[in-house]
C-alpha cells in the first residue's frame, strides 16, 4: 500500500512539473510536503539535462524543508522579496474539493504557503488518490490548520467556541515536548468547524480569519488553477479551474 501510494506521488509530480514547466519558466514557488519531494526530484532532472532549455532563475521555498529540497537538488534558492511575482508554484494538500478548495498545514506551512501561492501566477497541486473529497472536512479529518499569536491562542479557542466550533492546540509529542512552532514562530489550532461544502468554506475563512490574534486559516479558496492527483491504477487525473488565477493576473 504504501508502495502504491509513493508511486502515485511521484506520478502526479513528474506530470504537474512536464506539463507546467517549459522554456518560458524563470521563478517556481516550491511548496511542502511529501508530494512536493517528487515535483523537485523532476525538476532537478530536467534542469541538469545537457539537452535541457530551461531557464530556471530561482527557487523560492514556502518552508524549511523545501528550502532544503532545493539546496541538496543544487537548484537556484531565493526568496518571495527578491522575487514577488512567481511563474508557477507546485505545493501539495490535505485535502482537495472538486471545486479545488483546499485544506493545507498538516505540516503546519500554510501561512508561508499561501504568501508564495498569492504571489504565484499559477499555483499546481500535486497529491495523491486519498485527498480528493467531495466536501471539505470528509477525508481530512484532523481540522482546520489556524496559525495564531502565542499570547492569544487561549482567547482565540473562546471565539471559536462561540463561532460553535472546536479547536486543540497542536502539540509536538513525540517528538519535543510542548506545542509545535511554526517557522514564522506562532501556533498552530487544529480547529473543527463540520463537513464545508460550497460557500461554506470562504464563510468558515472569513469567520476564522476576522477574530484578533489569526494569522492564517488553512483555507484555500479560489486559488489553485490546476491539481495533479496520482491514482491506484498507475493514471494521473488532471482537474483545472483557472478563472480565479486568470481573473487575478489580468490586472497586474
């Protein structure tokens, strides 16, 4: 099984990175994740090929990990200030809607992962057979991951109460004792909010986002042009919904 699952990973990437990286390619945002292992591994390909006519200026990371991923594939690193507009992205999900709504920060990234994935002008997720969900909630089963300030995250948990919702602060253990810090230095609320379906999901954003001391829900809405999900069956399928990307693009 967990063969099958690694395989349909990789699949799912080396098709996002062929079919979304050309010579016209110059600033890739490279998200986090286990997914997003296999997108660099092809891209590290197709850069050192001798025959290769990429011409990838830089990378810019939307963590420590793919920081690192892209150090040890000898890719070019930068980051979001040096380089504000990006080509295209590749990032993985918890969980994709067939609207292509999202669930992220099971890694606990999504606030670094949005930022790139804002400045992106195509943003492509690359994941495996078990994200996709006809509702957001139903597959992902673990909550809404809410960044927050440290010195409020009490206060927050009472908004969310009486939002009629849940939340656990994320802790560490095994690993370290105490709450997991993100790499900006904030916390992480796993909040629980019922099965979002529809318009449902940018009104559990805006609910969450609005109470003082939320630095970034792990709602991603209307902003993921494309999503490569690596199947059982060794296929890839491909979902697009680019009019939100277009529509943002347009104007700059």
């Amino acid at each position: 099984m967990a063969d099958l699952v690694e395989e349909a990973k990789k699949k799912a990437s080396y098709a996002a990175i062929d079919e979304h990286v050309d010579s016209s390619t110059s600033v890739i945002g490279i998200g986090s994740g286990s997914t997003v292992v296999y997108c660099v591994e092809r891209l590290a390909q197709r850069v050192k090929d001798p025959n290769s006519a990429l011409k990838i200026k830089a990378c810019v990371p939307t963590s420590f990990q793919s920081k690192q991923l892209i150090i040890e594939a000898g890719l070019l690193l930068a980051d979001l200030n040096a380089h504000p507009v990006i080509d295209v992205t590749f990032d993985g999900a918890d969980e994709i809607d067939e609207s292509l709504n999202l669930i992220k920060g099971g890694g606990g990234c999504h606030l670094q992962e949005k930022l790139v994935a804002a400045a992106s002008k195509k943003l492509v997720i690359v994941a495996d057979y078990r994200k996709e969900s006809n509702a957001l909630g139903v597959q992902w089963t673990k909550g809404i991951p809410v960044e927050v300030i440290p010195m409020a995250y009490v206060s927050i948990q009472k908004k969310i109460e009486s939002l009629g919702g849940t939340s656990k602060l994320r802790m560490a253990a095994p690993a370290k004792a105490g709450p997991v810090v993100t790499d900006s230095g904030n916390l992480i609320l796993d909040v629980f909010m019922g099965i979002l379906r529809g318009d449902a999901v940018l009104e559990t954003h805006l609910k969450l986002i609005q109470i003082p001391g939320v630095v970034e829900t792990g709602l991603f809405m209307d902003i993921a042009g494309w999503a490569y999900l690596g199947l059982q069956d060794g296929n890839v399928k491909r979902m697009a919904n680019v009019t939100s990307q277009e529509k943002q693009w347009k104007s700059v």
